[in-house]
C-alpha cells in the first residue's frame, strides 16, 4: 500500500492530529521557522532538531519536521519501475537518517513511540526494541498501551515475530489468528518457531493459515526440522496431529500428508539399514587425513519466502576466496549439499546481474539444498567422499538420492557462466537464517577444496 507522510504534525497530545498540508504551502511570517496555516489559523513551528521537536510538542504547537524524519517511499522519489543503483542507495540513506531522527525523540520522550504506531509510520516495532527493556520496564503504562495499539496495527505481524523472539508465545498466537491475509508472514514465524524446536505452537500456527497449500508448506517445514534432529517419529505424531486437528481439508492435502507419513515410516526403517552400511564402510575404508591447507567456504546472502517456500541465495562473501581457500580444513562446518531438480525459477525472486567479467550473479539453481552439520574438513579427502557425504544425507533426511556437494558454478548456466552464489529451494534447512555461518562449497576448476 503506498502511502505518503505529512510533515506537519499538530501535538497538543503527542501527535493527536496529522495535518494534510506541507511546510512549503505555509504562509510565511517574520520569522523563518514559523509559517502559518489559514486552514486552522494556527502557526507552524519548524523543528529542525529532535530536540526542537519535542520542546514544540510539548508546548502544544503545531510542528513541522524536516526531510529525514519522513519515511522514505520509492514516491518521493518519483520512482516508477526498477530501481536504479544510486536511487537505491538515497532510499538507504534516508531511511538511516529516518531512524536516527526518531530514536533521538523517542530518547527523550518515550511516549513519543504510541502516536508513530497510531499514524502507521513503518519500523515501529524496531523503534519499540529501540527504547531497550530499562524503559519499557519502568513505565508499565507505556508498554501496555504500545503492545495493545501494535497487536491491531498493520505491523501486528512484525510485532508477533518479537514478540516469539521474546518468548511471549501466547501472545503471538493470538496476534497469529488475525494474519491469514498474510501467509508469508506466518511461515516465516513457523521457521523461527522451530528454529525454536516449539513445534507444538509451530503446529497452532499452522492451523492459522488460511490456503491449506500454505499449511501444507508450514508442515514441510516442522517435518523437515525433527527430520533435521532425526526425531522422525515425532514428526509422524505431527502429521497425525494436524490430520486430527485441520478442518475440511481437501482430499489432495490429506493425501499428502498420507504420504508424508509413509515417507517418513520407511526412513525410520532405512536409517536403521543405512547406519549400518555406513559403520561398515568406515571400518573397512577409513578416510584419510589431509594434511593442513585451506579449502573455499560460502555464506548465505538472502532468504526469501515465496508462497510459504523458503529461498536462499548461497554464495561468496569478502571473506571467500575460490582460488586459495580461505577457511583451515581443521575447522569443522555444515556441508552445503545441492540436487538439481529443474525447477522452473520462482516468480518474485529477485533478478540477476552480471559482474564485470561476465559471470552471472543471483542466478536461478533449479535445484534445492541441504547440509551435512559438523563436518571436519579434513574428512572431506575427495569429491566422491563429499559426495557420498551429500547422498547419505539427502536419503536419511527427505527420503531422495541424487544430492551431491554443492559447487561454485551450481547456478543457471543455460543463462550464462553462472558463478559466485546461486538462489535454491531451501525447504529442507527450516533453522536457515542469515548469519555468519559458513558452508564447505566445491569448486571444479580451482584448487580450493578440501582436498586439492
């Protein structure tokens, strides 16, 4: 929804009433930072500073505020299509500014924080944390009032998510049930609910879902995080749970989970067969220990969810370096596995670019992703251990072969020489976030593996 901000605010009672005309409207008077408006015979008081800002609403005097405490929109930038590089960067910048005005008013007054969320000025929520726990907890008024207008606001959503990340789960389910408009919201405090391991509420909040396609990939998630954990029967109690609990659902989505169980029931049988092959081999063909070097590492770059799918962009960071390695093999790291599945690229993701040597960026895998937690790069001797490594990880976890060590060149090559990073379905990395975690990648035409 687009919206535009006034920047002439009347604050007798903290930003009671938000006039519709701008300062440059205004009619000039003797004085330069007072202009006055014929609509409601007042004078303006130009409040250049935070602290003049406060000091003035606090007189009850009808204030403007400069530039940089507006919400910046692509529409003050007359912005229509894509965004340029340096219009990106004003937007950036504004929005710094933005912040670095409000939290200065809300330093000095923090009740400053109820009028920004009763006029819907974006970041309020981030503006609450900003007051910081000493505050919130010596004015229990405040913080009352504050959650009671962010609950029913158009950051609710924002707002449930810390308030999950707080530990205030009761109070997010209830948030929860006001957002079936917003299905991406809620899958993204699924992931963090069982990044969580609360699976029981991450279960509740899937039943808040409206669209039982947007369950249905709720599920996948808390399935694919007890699978993670290797608790597989608890996520046959969770598919159970929900066919008991989940009302009309349709007969595909019974079906699915149907089938999820009995994907995971002969999991719990294959596991079983499969730690013993592994046992075996490891007896009869230990790895051989590398001697010390470096191998290449990535990191993830963005997340995205696209109708309840987590996406991720993997790829090299300033401290990647594919022609050396940049990360001691003694070191011990998720193993980034990848499959190629050609998947159709997702509407939404976010475009690629092509650097200055002519190698694709952002680029589309086709494919998804999972990883080997705590692998000792020492381990990793060749690219068919890796690989193995890969496959075993992708039975045991989804039930599928064909995964394989993740590859510096994995992107979109029917688009171009894709290299450096590529997007992936990540639905099987529920706990995924963007972090400083780093990934054992491979890298066929560079001796920067593990092993070579």
């Amino acid at each position: 929804m687009n919206k535009s901000f006034s920047d002439i605010w009347n604050c007798p009672e903290a930003f009671e009433f938000i006039c519709t005309k701008q300062w440059d409207s205004l009619n000039l008077t003797d004085v330069t930072n007072i202009r006055h408006c014929d609509v409601c015979r007042e004078n303006v008081y130009l409040s250049s500073t935070p602290e003049e800002f406060v000091h003035n609403s606090k007189l009850g005097r009808c204030v403007a505020v400069p530039k940089q405490a507006q919400p910046p929109t692509p529409e003050q930038f007359g912005l229509t299509g894509r965004v340029s590089p340096e219009l990106a960067m004003n937007l950036a910048e504004q929005q710094k500014q933005y912040k670095v005005w409000w939290n200065m008013v809300l330093n000095y007054e923090p009740y400053f924080i109820l009028s920004l969320i009763k006029k819907e000025y974006p970041d309020v929520v981030e503006f609450l944390i900003g007051l910081g726990s000493n505050v919130l907890t010596e004015n229990f008024d405040l913080l009352g009032q504050a959650y009671h207008l962010l609950s029913n606001s158009e950051e609710r959503d924002k707002f449930a998510l810390h308030l999950i990340e707080i530990g205030q789960v009761d109070e997010a389910v209830k948030i929860a049930k006001t957002l079936k408009d917003k299905p991406d919201s809620l899958t993204i405090m699924i992931l963090k609910l069982a990044e969580m391991d609360a699976f029981e509420v991450a279960l509740e909040f899937i039943l808040t879902l409206k669209e039982p396609k947007a369950q249905l990939s709720g599920l996948r998630v808390v399935i694919g995080k007890l699978q993670a954990l290797g608790q597989l029967q608890a996520a046959i109690s969770a598919c159970e749970w929900y066919l008991l609990k989940a009302k009309d659902l349709p007969s595909y989505a019974e079906e699915e989970v149907l089938d999820f169980i009995s994907h995971l029931r002969s999991q719990i049988s294959q596991s079983i067969v499969l730690d013993e092959a592994i046992a075996t081999e490891f007896i009869h063909n230990p790895p051989q220990v590398q001697t010390d070097r470096k191998a290449m590492t990535w990191c993830v770059l963005d997340i995205v969810i696209l109708n309840g799918i987590p996406y991720a962009l993997f790829g090299t960071d300033s401290l990647t370096n594919p022609y050396q390695g940049d990360t001691d093999t003694n070191s011990v790291l998720p193993l980034l596995c990848f499959k190629k599945m050609g998947f159709p690229r997702p509407s939404g993701l976010p475009n690629s670019s092509t650097t200055n040597g002519g190698a694709l960026r952002g680029s589309w895998s086709g494919g998804k992703v999972l990883v080997v937690p705590d692998v000792h790069g020492k381990i990793l001797t060749s690219q068919s251990v890796a690989d193995e490594y890969c496959r075993r990880q992708g039975l045991q976890v989804l039930g599928e072969d064909g995964f394989r060590m993740a590859e510096f060149h994995d992107g979109d090559r029917d688009a171009g020489w894709a290299g450096w990073d590529f997007w992936a379905d990540a639905s099987a990395m529920p706990s995924l976030r963007i972090s400083d975690m780093r990934y054992w990648v491979s890298i066929n035409d560079q001796p920067a593996n593990p092993w070579s």
